[in-house]
C-alpha cells in the first residue's frame, strides 16, 4: 500500500512539475488514464480475440493528441 501511495505521489509531482514548467506555447499534451482491473492484455488493441475497446483503440491508434 505505501508503495502504491508513493507512486501515485512521485506520478503527481512529475505532473504538476511538467505542466509549470512548461511555458503556454509548449505546454504539453498529457492524457493520464486510471483504471481499475483494467489489464494490458484486456483490450482488443492488445490483441484480445472476444472483448471490445473502441475508445481505447482509438487512443491506442491515434494516439491523444
């Protein structure tokens, strides 16, 4: 649990610190998806025979920006 915590609260201050940093003009495009039992391998895109993920697809197609 500490472990997740400290991750969450490393991945926070990377986030914060870029979107500061960054001045208005390259301020950068930063698309950060959370999900809960989401597994790499369950997502068509990944290459899952039977489930359906088109907004993930797309994503995973075009890419966020």
């Amino acid at each position: 649990m500490a472990s997740c915590m400290r991750f969450w609260f490393v991945a926070s201050l990377l986030l914060l610190s870029s979107t500061l940093l960054a001045s208005d003009a390259a301020r950068p495009n930063i698309l950060f998806i959370v999900a809960d039992d989401q597994a790499e391998w369950a997502m068509s895109c990944s290459g899952h025979p039977e489930l359906k993920t088109p907004n993930t697809d797309r994503i995973a197609r075009e890419g966020c920006g």
